[in-house]
C-alpha cells in the first residue's frame, strides 16, 4: 500500500531564505510523485511531477524537488522565498499498479516573513 | 478555457436530504477524481473513474455514490447527507496518470458543503 508523510505541518521562512518541504513515500512499487499547491480559497494547482526520467525535477514558480529512492524522499526546494509562496502544499504519490489510487499528504503550510 | 467546473461553490443542507455535486471537464481528460479535504488530514480519495463507466473507491467511499456516463460528466452523490460528510469538496481531471508527457491532475475550485 502506498502513503506519504509530510514532516512539519507548518514551516516558516524569511522572504529570501531558502524553503524546504518534506516528503517521505512508502510504495512497493516504483512511485510517481506529485507536489501540489493550494492558495487560500482556491483549489490545488501541480506545482512538479517525478517521472523517473529524471531525479531531479524542475516545476513552476522556481520549485524543484529531488526523487532519492535511498531515502525514499521527494522534498520540495526553492532557493529564496518570496512572500507570494505563503500557501500550503501537498505532496502525493500514484502507484501505476493501482493507476487510479492516489494517495495525498496532510499538507504543510508555508508561511513566508517579511 | 480549460477547466474543471463544480457545483455549488457553497452548500448548507439538512441530515438525509440527497444531494448531488457536479463536475464538468472540458479537456477531454480520461482520468477523474473525488477528494474530500479537512482540516488536518489532507485531501482523501472519495472515489475515481478510469474511463466512461469504469469507476472504483477511493479510501473513504462510505456514504457517497458516483456515476461517470459521459466522459466530461462525474457527478458525486450523497443519498442520505450526515453532520460527518461536512467537508469541502474537490473534483479533478487528468488526461493520464503516468508515465511521460503532460498530466496532472486539473482541480476544481471546491465545493464547501455543511451538514446541520
């Protein structure tokens, strides 16, 4: 069975800084992973994809995330915070055995200081 | 524009009383899903649908009901609404879900329903 563990359910950063979300999976098979984010009040827009073409993936809005099977993690980068990127994020995983399950994390708000 | 359009944006209703949530993709997608979310929890798969009249459970099916007899069409359905349903509600739509190429999926911008 697949799941996904979002460590922090709340972050907090100074604009500039660097951002780190994390994301841990557990599937028996190869996953394909997904972060995805929600602003306030709205519905969830796919910030990046991991394919397995590359482990290192580039998304939207200057995030990019890492695919580690040693550590069966897909955290979320960004390397300087900007206010506009206060909003809570999700990480998911699809296993293609099951192709239509998909299996969400609790989601990590990111709250960005001035 | 391409979209996945739901509705009622708001509902308030009363314990029993059936209602029904559309959801409407106009991208031609194969893939459609329904998610509820909470507070703490995260988004959870109500059910999902492959195709036109291929449709499965998700993690948490109990009291809900789905139907996918056209491929732009997958509306959620809660015969009998309890106080425990009360969620905001999310469809999403994706033309695949693996592989190469562009996918992902598309979401709706949420149904908030209350159950009194």
């Amino acid at each position: 069975a697949q799941s996904v563990t979002q460590l922090g359910s709340h972050v907090s950063v100074s604009e500039g800084a660097l951002v780190l979300l994390r994301c841990n999976y557990s599937s028996s098979v190869p996953p394909y992973l997904f972060w995805y984010v929600q602003y306030p009040n709205q519905g969830l827009q796919l910030l990046l994809k991991y394919t397995s073409a590359a482990t290192l993936v580039k998304g939207i809005n200057g995030f990019e995330a890492e695919f580690k099977k040693s550590e069966t993690s897909f955290h979320l980068t960004k390397p300087s915070a900007h206010m506009s990127d206060a909003a809570e994020y999700f990480c998911a995983v699809i296993e293609n055995t099951n192709a239509g399950k998909s299996t969400f994390g609790d989601g990590t708000t990111l709250t960005v200081k001035p | 524009e391409a979209q996945v359009t739901q509705n009622p944006r708001y509902l308030i209703t009363v314990t029993g009383k059936k209602l029904t949530v559309t959801c409407s993709q106009n991208m031609n997608h194969e893939y459609m899903s329904w998610y509820r979310q909470d507070p703490g929890l995260g988004l959870r798969q109500i059910y999902y649908s492959m195709n036109v009249e291929v449709t499965d459970k998700g993690d948490v099916p109990e009291g809900y009901k789905v139907s996918r007899k056209e491929k732009r069409n997958f509306p959620l359905i809660l015969e009998s609404p309890s106080p425990n349903q009360t969620s905001l509600y999310f469809c999403a739509s994706s033309p695949k879900l693996f592989g190469e190429g562009d996918y992902g999926y598309t979401f709706g911008s949420g149904t908030r329903l209350t159950v009194v």
